[in-house]
C-alpha cells in the first residue's frame, strides 16, 4: 500500500510552531498589563508632579509698606487733633520771650505801636531801670546812666543772632537821622570777650555806630530780655518808655515821631 503524501506545506512549516492536540496551529498569548485602578493624586498627571508656587518677596514687601503707610495715616488723623487743640480745662501756658503774646501797649505812647511797631509795649508811667556797666571799643568802662539828658535806644544784640545783623543798618541810618539832635542810638553786644574781634569787625561797617560791649550778661539779666535781639527806649531822665522784643525796620517814619515825642519833652 503506498502511503498518503503528506502535505508539503506542512512539511514546510517551521518545527518550532507547535499544535495543539487537535492538530491546530498553537496561538502564541498576548500579555496585557494589568489596569491599575488606584486613584492618583490630584497633583500627580502623567507622571508630572506640579508644586506650588512661592508669593514674590517683593510682593510681601509692597504689601506691607502699603499698610505701614496707612496705619500711620490713621494714627495721624485721630493723634494730630489731640496734640494741636489743648482742652479748655488744661490750656497751654503762655511762653516767654519771643514767642510769648505780644504786650499791649498802654498809656500816652500806645498811638505810636503801629506798623514796624505794632510789637512794641508802652506803660501808663516811665519805668525806672537798674543800671549796668559796660565797655566801649578801647576797653574803657561806660555806664548807661552816663547817657542821661539824651533819647537813648538801647539795642541789645549779639554776631551769632541773625535778626540783630539784619536790623542793624537800619538802626545805623536812625543815628544818622538824629545827629547832633540828642538821640543816642546804643548798640550793646552781648557776645564774650573771645568774640570781641568779631563784635568790631562787624561795627565798623555799621557808621556812625559805635562799639559797646557788655560781656558780663548784665542787660539780658537785668532787663529780662529773653531773646534777641531787645530793644529799649529810654527817655531824658534813663526811665524806659517803652521796649520791643524782636527785629524791627528802625529808620521808619514811625519811629522817628516816637523819638520826636521824647525830644519833645
């Protein structure tokens, strides 16, 4: 018997593809990897972690600067009030010197605080003064009652005061007004005696002025001149008539109807 021929495409299939016992070709298994089916974190996409983002330092600084600004605002407006308007039942005290109110001129020379004046104090009767020695240019004792039968005014001043340097030419045009005419303009410095140079120097361009020096403090003291520059005006008989603390314009015609009233008497 001959044997059937087996099929050469068979015979042809590689040995390594194997059958089942069926005589089918063997089907090689696809692996599939397994769903994981856990949850993922929020912050957690296709393996990409997203961190959070830090706030600019210099927005943290703008920010506080903005509100530092404005609490300091607040507490100006609700503080400020306080400290300007004092109550009625504590009010501020008045302040002496310069700064304090201006006295009120009283008596028969009140008609003449006006104008360069209007801070001028006048009395109901002449004052009598204390008087005090002094020096002049060459160091030789001066007394102020050594000017009595003249109008004196009495500028007390100092180099380091500002206004006494400003007004000064003004009282150097008045001595020029009244020359010969019994008026004594008197410019007494208060500076010490190391700055006596400086006192000179700063004279001598103020003709016909002369140079008086008082280094011991005594006019500031006794007259109680409390800033400068203070002015005094003393009739015939040394009695003070009036008194101005403060600069002032000295050559006005204002106060020349003062000196006019004094020489007058």
């Amino acid at each position: 018997m001959t044997e059937p021929e087996l099929n050469r495409d068979d015979a042809q299939k590689p040995a390594s593809m194997g059958t089942d016992v069926q005589g089918q070709p063997a089907v090689t298994p696809i692996v599939k990897p397994i769903d994981d089916d856990t949850p993922q974190p929020k912050g957690i996409q296709a393996g990409i972690i997203r961190k959070k983002r830090a706030v600019p330092v210099a927005v943290v600084v703008v920010v506080t600067v903005v509100l530092a600004i404005i609490i300091a605002l607040v507490a100006w407006r609700l503080i400020l009030p306080m400290i300007a308007t004092p109550t009625p039942e504590a009010p501020l005290p008045a302040v002496a010197g310069p700064t304090a109110a201006i006295p009120q001129a009283k008596g028969p020379l009140a008609v003449y605080a006006k104008g360069p004046l209007a801070k001028m104090a006048t009395y109901e009767t002449p004052q009598v003064i204390e008087d005090i020695s002094f020096i002049d240019r060459d160091k030789k004792p001066v007394h102020l009652s050594d000017f009595k039968g003249q109008v004196v005014v009495l500028n007390v001043w100092a180099t380091w005061c500002a206004p006494c340097r400003f007004e000064m030419p003004t009282l150097a045009h008045l001595q020029t007004l009244y020359a010969g005419k019994g008026v004594k303009v008197l410019p007494l410095s208060v500076d010490t005696e190391e700055q006596f140079a400086d006192v000179k120097s700063f004279m001598d361009v103020q003709q016909p002025l002369e140079v008086y020096a008082d280094q011991s403090f005594q006019a500031p003291s006794k007259y109680k001149i409390s800033g400068m520059p203070g002015t005094l005006i003393l009739d015939k008989q040394g009695r003070m008539v009036a008194r101005l603390d403060g600069e002032a314009k000295w050559d006005t015609k204002e106060v020349q109807a003062l000196l006019d009233k004094l020489l007058a008497e």
